[in-house]
C-alpha cells in the first residue's frame, strides 16, 4: 500500500539508517569449541530479533502496547514509518516509488488593477456596471501591480525550505505559485518551473493530489468528529493496494490513528472539530486537525502557509520534526512560511529565502543566511533568533546596522534586491538550477511518473485523473460523511419537519373537508396549488445549503479527495430521506383534511407528483448556487424564477389569459405540467352535484330543466351535475390523457436539471479574492497611500511599527486601574456525550495594576477557557471558585469594567475603523462622560495603535479590506475604546502574526500596563526577547492544571530555576525559555519523563504556599479597606445595569449603522430593486 506518510520509498527508506552501518572487526582466531558456542549464541539472537520484528514490523497491526501502536503512549513517528516503509517495499503489489521537487527562476506574479479601491455605495453601482461593459470592450484604464519580481530557487525532493517575511511580502503568493493556485492572479511568460523533469501542466491537470496547498484559514465541517474528518481524509486517498493481508478500512483506520497520534490530537478523535459558532476542539487543536488531513494526502511537494498560527511553540516544533521526518524518510518536498519561526524549527530547514515586499533579497542553505546579511552590514542581537534577525531585515525599526557600515547597508527593498542579484550565493544558486534542469530536462520521467501514479490508482479511475478512488467510490465515501453530518446535526432537519408538518395543519384547516359540489372546485384547485408550491419551493433553502459547504468542498477538490460533482450527487441524495418523509407528512394531512379524493391510486399519484417536483425544483435551485459565487448572486435569479413559476404554473392566470409571446414560459415551467397532472387525477372521471342552479329564485323554480344550468364553468343546460374533465378543460384546457405525459416530462425535466447541476457543480468557482486591498470611503483616502501601496500583496511598507508619539506620557488618555482582580479554586466542569469532563482544575492567580501576566500551555490546555470563565463569557457546563475585585466578589459591573480580545477578529464589514471604534465607545463607555469626551478618546486611541494610516479604511472580509496585523489592532482597539477600568484580556493576540508585529503587540502592552492597567494574555509561540517582555506566568498542563504562577525574573532566571529546582535539565544558554518550558511540561512517550507530574510539584511548592498566601490577603481587603470597598460598590451607576447606553442611546447608534451598513451594500439593495422591477413587469404580462 502506498501512503501519505510514504508513498516514496525507494533509498529514501534508507536514508535514516545508514549511520549505524559500520565496518567489521577483523576476525581473530578462536577456540573450535569458543566458535560453536558463539554460533549458537547468534542463531538464538537472530531468533529474537526475528521474532521482534515479525511482531513490530506491521504497521498495520502492531502489537498492542509497543511503539508501532499509535494508541500506546510509547508510540515512535519514526519507528513507524520504518516499519511502514519496509512493509511496503516487501509488497510486490506496492506501486512504484515516485518523488516531486521544483525549480524556479525568472518567477514573475502579477494582477491587473484599477488603482486605489473605495467603498462603493448604492450610487456607485450604476456607474460601476457601465465601467464593467466598457471595460468588456477594452476600454477602462487598469494597470499591472507586479506581486513577485525574478524570483529563483529550487527545493528537491527530501529537502524543506523555509519562507521568511512579513505579512504582504509575498509568502502566500510563491507558495500558490508552486502549488498552481494561480486563480486572479497571472504568471509572467517568461517564468520558468521544472518539477524534476515534469512540466507544469502536466502537474496541475494530472498530479494536483501531488502538489499540496495549505492555506492558513481553517476550513471544516464542524459538526463531524476530529475522527470522522481525518477517517474521511484517509479514505480519499486510500490506494488501490493495501499491503500486509489488512483491509482496506483496517489500514484507513490505522493511517487516521497515526497522523492523530503524531499531532497529539489522539484524545480528540470524537470531539466535534467545531468553529468560531459551534463548540468543539480548541483553536490550537483545529490547526492540527487541519495539518493532518493535509498530511493525510500524500502529496510529494508540499507548501505551508503559515500553517503554526495558533499552536504553541512546542506544537510548532512537532510540526516542523514531522516534516523532516517525511523529508528523510519518504523523500517530501516542502515549502513552509512561518512568522514566528523557534530557533529549533529553523534549524530543521535545509533552505531559506527572505521576502520583501515582493522582492526575493536571499535563498540559500540555512547555514549561510546569518552570515550573508552579516556581511553586508547589519548585526544580530544577543538572544534574537536566526529566523528573526531575517526577518528583521525587512523592517528599518528593528534591523541594525553594525558600525562602519552606515553608508554602504542597503535600505529600501530594491537595494536588497540588487545586492542579491549581485551576490555570489546567487550566482552558485543559478549554477545549482542550472545543474537541476540538465539532471531533469522536461518531460524526461513524465511516463514513469504516470505509471506509478496509475498503480496507485483504482482500476475504474481514468489514468490522467488527479484523484485515487474511483468516482463510484467518491460518492459512496461522501455519501458516509453526509449521513454523519445528518446524525451530528439533526436540529435543523427536524425543526423543518415540525415546520412543515403545522403548515400542513395550518393549510388543512383552511380547506377542512370540502364538500363533493360544485362549490369546492375554486378551493380544490386553490388547495392543489398551494400544496404544490409549498413541496417545490421548500427546497430554496437548499441554496444555503451548498454555499455552507462550498469552502470545505473546494478545499477537498484541491486535494484531490474527490471531484465536487461527486459532493453534489451525495448532498443531493442524503437530502431524499429527509424529502420523502416531508412529502408524506405534508400531503398525507392536506390531501385527507381537504376531503380530496378517497382512493388509493389518487392519493399515491398525488404523493408522486409532488415528490417529482420537489426533486426537479431542488435540482434548479441547486444550479442555481452552483453557477454564481456569493448567495446574494443565487437569490435574485431564484426569487425571479419562483415568482416566474408561481404565475406561469396556470392556476393565478390559466393559459387563456397568457400572453402570446409570453406563452413559452408555461411550456418550460415544470410546476405547470405537475398542476395539470393533479388537476386531471382529482377531477378525471368525476361527477359533482350542482351548488348552486341559474337563473334561482321565486318563479324560476318551474322553469324547464333545460332552462336553468349550473353557476360554473363547464355545466350543461339540464344537468345538475358537473363533469370534472369538462370543467378542467373549459377552465384550464387541461384533459386526462396528459396526466402520465405529464410525469415523463417531469422525469424529463428531473434527468435534465439533475445532469445540468453536476455539471455546474463539478465546474463550481469560488468568489474571485482581490487580494489584500485597502478600502476606503470616497474622500478619505491618504493623500500618499496610492503611490505607496502599489502592490496588490504589499501593505506594509517602510512606515514605522510603531508611530512616532504623539505624547511623551504614554498614561496619557488611559483608565489607571488600582484594585486587584484574584481568583482562587477556580474549577469548570462541562458533560460531553453524557460523561463529566473537568477543563479547568483548581486554577489560583491575580492580575495585578500595571503588571502584564502570560497565560500559557500547550493548545488544549485551557487558556481561552480560563479567560472565557474569568470574563464571565460562558454559558454552558459548571463554574465553581472564587473570583473577587479587592476580596469583593464580582457583580453586575464586572464585563463593563474589563476588555476581553477575542482571539476570532469579528466585525461589521461595511464599517470603517473609526467608526467601529466610535460605535464601542458610544455604547460602551459610562453614560456620564461626554459624547465630545468619549470621540476624543477614540481618536487617542487611534494615535496609540498607530492606526492613523488606515483609521478611514473599510474593514472588509479577510483578503479583501484589513490584513491579519490590522485586524488585530482594531480587535484590541475596540475593547480599549470601551475604556476598560480594571484590566483588560487578550486572546493569542500575537497569532499569525509575523514577529516584527507581534513586537509592536508587546509594545502596545507595555503602555497599558505603564497606564496602571492589568493585563492578562494568552500567547503562543513567543520568542525569548519578547517572552522576557511579561513580568510574570499563569502556565497550564493539559487538563486545565497549574503548573507554574509567579514573576518570570530578569532573563526568565526565576523561572528557570524553579523548574531545574524540581527535576528539570538546565536549560541552554541560546534556548528560548518560552519552548523550553512547553517542551518541559508536555506529555512525552518516554516513560521517565512521564513520572514528573508538573502539577502536583507545584501543589507541593512552596512557591504554591506563597501564592496561597498572598490569595489570603486579597481576600482580607474589605475588612482593612472599608472606603474602597463602598467605592467600589457604590460607583458609576450605569456600570451596574445590563446595558451602560441609555435605549435610546442604543437604537440612535445602531440604526445609524444600520443605515450606513445597508448604504454601502449596492449588491444586496440592487438586488432587491430587481427583483422588485421584475416581478411587476412578470405580473403586467
């Protein structure tokens, strides 16, 4: 079988073990009898080890408990994939061993721009259409705004590089360049990529699966499992082979296990993945949730972007130890951008390039980079990383230049490009291109690349397929996920039901029990086509449906999992149970309630017809949302073509009345045949007595019969009774005999929907992303931000991180916070499927005025969850402990007198910077300070997170509006426009970001704190200078357990000592104390290291007894401090209500946003008035 973590073997399976071969002692003479016995001795040891590897061999089916177990807790990565490895090349069956790297020069990235972007309004969207067609014509001015410029390298296979720069420097636009996510962007002619002899077209339209793309965005389906989602991932590719007499689902199962276990996601395997609005793994756990079914694809050349964000240090360092596992091993090629790369991730890396602003100014061998830099001026600080010396260079605040060098040290991006191109590490790097491209000439190993991809491929997949399984087997394999998603998740399908089964109620009330006259044939037609739209357009809500899973499925179509066509069929078909027991409920209660006709056959020709209409509508409507790209695009065609079909369907106006050149409308409309066909079932073969005679009254009673006829369509002079096929076709021209035509067509129009959106699903394209453009409100843009923020990728430029200050006192403006915020015991219990899980367990600590503390652990230790419960933010489970201000418990006014940093950045799109701040301060800030006052602030606040350059920008959606570090600061912004008094929390507000901003984070810390605020800040990943930038720890174990509160100490030296104090090593003098500590405390397959239970040490510390006691103090505080203590309870009134903003404060601010909101929303509003024009236009005709 060949897998994810080796489908590469060859001499790369001995790779790793080829220092342990060493040469043989020269034999010596021995006794006869000596050399018996040493025969035997042997014979007994191969014995052994023979045995020791039959058991440990199948990494299939490993020996419970031993280091190929992935559920032991001594299970060895490395010995595992050894194992797997020489299982495979044992299997003759196996399919041939293959391996991918690239080579690059002159790579030039490009897109086509109008220049600076402002907000568009409802105004602005007639002008833009015309702009659109002239420039459909070739008109309109657009200009080229280059992204990468003459851009070299090379990874082979076996080998990682490592992408350095800033966020906008152009990481993510080489790594989509390598991996052919190319989609509005454009790659210059000239450009050259060699992909060991197989060319790049070959690579995007053959061997997509090969090539992998992780993008830093987390995108699941929340409501599956951690285990069903990487089940689902393992399956996709699952080869054709499966070696070692296991089956297929057996050596699925073992490759989830494995990837879970080298993650340490082991323990997950059924907790939701969850998302921002369903609960499930922690953030951390997600992003490694993601790394793995990434993994799980196998693919030969791998690009990671920023794929760390969120993960601890250690985490990151695993991650990084895993692909050099694979490099070394299974012979992967990767290329990984981090921001905030550890010293010991950077030194698994064999290459490195460094970005700036979309200029390459190094690549080369780890080893040289420091050196190279260094010679051309610049010096790196004691203790700051090698991969943050690098990425200082492109930043003029934080790189420096060593003395005599001031003059010569380049300074802008182009003069580090041109001392690049000038190098010789660059001339030898084109000569090491050069020798690649004679080693691997176009097109040399393209067929025997095939024929090893074909062996691994099912026997019924087309041989130029990107993908592995079978289509057949594609469908079945969503099908699984769709009918887990449907059990995980059963509330919307069931409120539906209910939904529908009180609108049958509803409807059959209104129509209860017609009677068999003539007076029921308006109702009985009425009510069957009431009942008709109803089943049909049920299904609009299916347009939702697959734009909900339309990230997750161009994700899975990129990897190569399956095709989306094949998505399509399965949502489709998982959605007909839920259809058909819909139908029944609904036209059961109609179709007796009403009194229509008591037959069997009726009654299931009813059921048959409206079931086919709801199959051929959920077909349209599904179309629909395949051939546009946002859901305000599917609902104006959606809404026309319903309203089109409820007009045409020939109740509201029958043929008749149609309109000649309108009259095809009624010939295409589905609902118009199915009215027809019921119509025909209820009146066919019918005969209904006369309601109501004319001409009725005194003296026309003895009129002859023949006088007098019935008072509806299709009566007979004479008669008393009506025949139902005379009155249907007098007053529809509908006749019997179409009935069963009626359902062919029907068939008809559901074969041809159905084929029509496999098509378009299979075609489906995501929203074009512009990039990460600024925005701006007409009028405010600044005056040098065009000029300087040409770059479609580049909005960092040589501005400083931190503005020049506008106040020398760095207080100025702020709250000063001077009461203490402790907590002690703090416990929170929560029940998962029915079982208790405790997340945090007896947590003790305090926030001190003017003092930062981290909060850190390894990802899932509970950092967000302590904040969440110290924040008073949750909302399920059980919270027990003490939490108190100055020995007060807290009260009502707790949340108006904290800021809490979410780690998700969520705001209003449509709303500028200032203007979300202006919104949190009107809103948030105490109802006795001044408008004018609370304004003033905003714009202090403004000057504080250096935010002047884009305060009049538009938020936008991520890619499109603010960047990852602008976001950030507006997050952090908002919550300090509130004018917190106490302290204020933060989230991982240093995630993603790359270290020079994160840097500028800190700095804006330490003006809270020099303030006289509190602050307490989860953080991951930080490096050492700016880990020394907190005073003191709140560090947790996995289970929500303390491990270590106090002061970190100058050079983390209280710290450090605590832990060698109790049974650590010594920590190295170059090592980070951040890693060194997460590496300490994480759960470790060594069985010595796990004897050392962190938490109870602590518990046993003296250094616990101190916090205990200083817990003691606080709690004494009312008694000592009585004035305080009625201060504290007898402040600003306001803080103790629910809202701090008077109701009508509250609704003057948010229906000015309201207004602007749907102002600057022309799609949605012109959308509305189309609709609206169409809709009379369709009702004139």
């Amino acid at each position: 079988m060949t897998t994810p973590l080796s489908r590469t073997m060859s001499s790369h399976s001995k790779h790793d073990d080829h220092h342990s071969d060493s040469t043989a002692d020269t034999p010596t003479e021995e006794p006869q009898e000596n050399i018996t016995q040493h025969i035997s001795n042997l014979a007994r040891q191969l014995s052994r080890v023979s045995t020791t590897a039959g058991n440990e061999l199948h990494a299939f089916s490993p020996q419970p408990g031993t280091k190929l177990d992935p559920n032991s807790p001594t299970f060895d990565p490395r010995a595992w994939v050894k194992a797997f490895v020489r299982l495979v090349e044992s299997d003759a069956g196996a399919a041939p061993p293959r391996s991918l790297g690239v080579a690059f020069k002159n790579l030039n990235v490009y897109g086509w721009g109008t220049g600076a972007e402002h907000q568009k309004t409802i105004v602005d969207y007639p002008i833009d259409v015309v702009k659109f067609l002239v420039g459909l014509v070739g008109g309109g001015k657009k200009r080229r705004v280059d992204i990468l410029r003459n851009f070299e390298g090379i990874v082979d296979e076996g080998e990682l590089l490592l992408v350095l720069g800033p966020p906008g420097s152009g990481c993510s636009t080489l790594l989509k360049t390598i991996a052919g996510e190319t989609a509005g962007l454009e790659v210059g002619p000239d450009s050259y990529m060699n992909f060991r002899g197989i060319d790049e077209k070959s690579i995007r339209r053959s061997f997509r699966g090969d090539v992998l793309y992780n993008a830093e965005i987390d995108c699941h389906l929340a409501h599956l499992t951690v285990g069903e989602t990487l089940s689902f991932a393992s399956s996709a590719h699952s080869p054709r082979h499966v070696p070692g007499g296991v089956t297929r689902s057996q050596a699925d199962t073992m490759m989830r296990d494995v990837m879970m276990a080298i993650f340490g996601i082991s323990h997950t395997v059924d907790t939701r993945v969850g998302s921002d609005f369903v609960r499930g793994v922690s953030g951390g756990e997600r992003k490694r949730v993601s790394i793995a079914e990434a993994a799980l694809t196998g693919a030969k050349l791998q690009c990671w972007d920023n794929t760390t964000r969120g993960l601890d240090s250690g985490n990151a360092i695993n991650f990084c130890r895993t692909l050099r596992l694979q490099a070394d091993l299974v012979g992967v090629a990767a290329a990984v951008a981090i921001y905030q790369a550890p010293q010991s991730a950077y030194d698994l890396f064999d290459r490195v390039t460094v970005l700036y602003e979309g200029h390459q100014i190094f690549f080369g061998r780890i080893n040289e980079a420091k050196q190279y830099f260094e010679n051309l001026g610049f010096e790196c600080p004691d203790r700051q990383t090698t991969p943050d010396f690098l990425t200082s260079m492109t930043s003029p605040q934080e790189r420096r230049v060593r003395s005599g060098f001031e003059s010569s040290a380049p300074r802008t991006p182009q003069e580090f490009a041109e001392r690049w191109q000038s190098s010789p590490q660059r001339k030898a790097l084109l000569q090491e291109i050069a020798a690649y491209e004679a080693n691997h000439p176009p097109a040399q190993r393209l067929e025997e690349y095939k024929s090893s991809r074909r062996a691994e491929q099912f026997k019924n997949q087309r041989s130029k397929s990107p993908y592995t399984i079978s289509y057949l087997a594609q469908v079945k394999l969503t099908l699984w996920r769709g009918w887990r998603r449907l059990l995980a998740d059963p509330g919307f399908t069931i409120a539906s039901l209910i939904f529908n089964l009180i609108m049958a109620l509803v409807l059959g009330t209104m129509f209860f029990n017609l009677k068999d006259d003539s007076s029921s044939f308006y109702y009985r037609g009425g009510l069957i086509f009431f009942a008709l739209l109803f089943n049909a357009f049920a299904s609009q809500l299916e347009v939702l449906t697959v734009y909900a899973e339309r990230p997750v499925v161009e994700k899975h179509n990129r990897y190569a999992f399956y095709h989306q066509s094949a998505q399509a069929i399965a949502s489709y078909i998982i959605d007909l149970p839920y259809k058909t027991i819909n139908m029944i409920i609904f036209n059961l209660l109609i179709y007796f309630m009403a009194h229509l006709r008591r037959d069997a056959g009726h009654f299931f020709f009813f059921c048959l017809t409206s079931y086919l209409t709801t199959l051929v509508m959920s077909c349209i409507y599904r179309t629909l949302a395949c051939v546009t790209r946002t859901t305000h695009q599917a609902m104006i065609p959606v809404s026309i073509i319903s309203l089109g079909l409820m007009i045409y369907t020939g109740f509201t106006m029958p043929t008749d009345y149609m309109l000649g050149w309108s009259r095809w409308m009624n010939y295409i409309n589905p609902l118009a045949y199915a009215f027809e066909a019921l119509m025909a079932s209820e009146f066919h073969n019918r005969k209904f007595a006369c309601a109501g005679m004319v001409p009725q009254g005194p003296g026309y009673d003895e009129l002859p019969a023949n006088s007098r006829i019935c008072s509806v369509v299709g009566a007979e002079p004479g008669s008393s009774m009506v025949d139902g096929d005379r009155y249907i076709n007098m007053s529809f021209k509908y006749y019997n005999s179409n009935k069963w035509r009626n359902i062919g067509i029907l068939l008809g129009f559901l074969f041809g929907f159905l084929i029509l959106y496999i098509i378009a699903a299979e075609h489906a394209k995501p929203p074009r992303n512009k990039g990460e453009v600024l925005v701006f409100r007409k009028g405010r843009m600044p005056s040098n931000f065009e000029k300087d923020h040409g770059d479609v990728e580049t909005q960092a430029t040589d501005r400083p991180v931190v503005a020049e200050k506008v106040n020398n006192n760095p207080s100025s403006g702020l709250t000063a916070g001077a009461s203490v915020f402790h907590w002690e015991d703090l416990c929170y219990d929560i029940q998962i499927k029915g079982k208790d899980r405790r997340l945090l367990d007896h947590v003790d600590g305090w926030v001190k005025p003017g003092k930062s503390t981290a909060l850190m652990g390894v990802s899932g230790a509970g950092k967000t969850t302590l904040l969440d419960v110290l924040a008073t933010r949750v909302t399920m489970g059980v919270v027990t402990g003490n939490t108190h201000i100055d020995g007060l418990a807290t009260d009502s006014s707790f949340q108006h007198r904290v800021g809490y940093v979410q780690q998700q950045d969520i705001h209003l799109t449509t709303m500028t910077v200032r203007e979300a701040l202006e919104f949190s301060a009107l809103l948030r800030q105490s109802a006795e300070i001044p408008r004018s006052e609370k304004l003033a602030y905003v714009e202090h606040v403004i000057d504080m997170l250096d935010m002047q350059e884009f305060s009049d920008a538009v938020i936008g959606t991520p890619g499109e509006g603010l960047n990852v570090e602008q976001r950030k600061r507006l997050t952090i912004g908002v919550e300090l426009a509130a004018r917190p008094q106490l302290l204020v929390f933060l989230d991982e507000p240093t995630s993603g970001l790359d270290s020079q901003t994160s840097w500028a984070i800190c700095d804006l810390i330490e003006k809270l704190t020099a303030s006289g605020q509190a602050v307490l800040c989860t953080i991951h990943q930080p490096s050492a200078m700016l880990f020394q930038r907190f005073d003191r720890l709140l560090l947790l174990a996995p289970g929500g357990k303390t491990v270590y509160f106090g002061d970190l100490g100058e050079q983390s030296q209280t710290l450090l000592k605590y832990f060698e104090r109790n049974g650590a090593p010594s920590c190295p003098q170059d090592a980070n104390p951040a890693e060194y500590m997460l590496e300490i405390i994480k759960p470790s397959n060594d069985e010595e290291a796990e004897k050392i239970d962190w938490h109870q040490i602590w518990r046993d510390s003296p250094e616990f007894q101190e916090v205990k006691q200083e817990l003691s103090r606080l709690n004494s505080l009312p008694a000592t401090r009585g004035a305080a203590a009625n201060a504290l309870e007898n402040g600003d009134a306001s803080q103790h209500k629910e809202f701090v903003a008077s109701f009508s404060t509250q609704f003057r601010e948010v229906l000015i946003r309201t207004w602007k909101h749907f102002w600057r929303s022309p799609t949605y509003i012109w959308s509305k008035i189309a609709l609206i024009v169409l809709s009379v236009c369709l009702s004139w005709v």
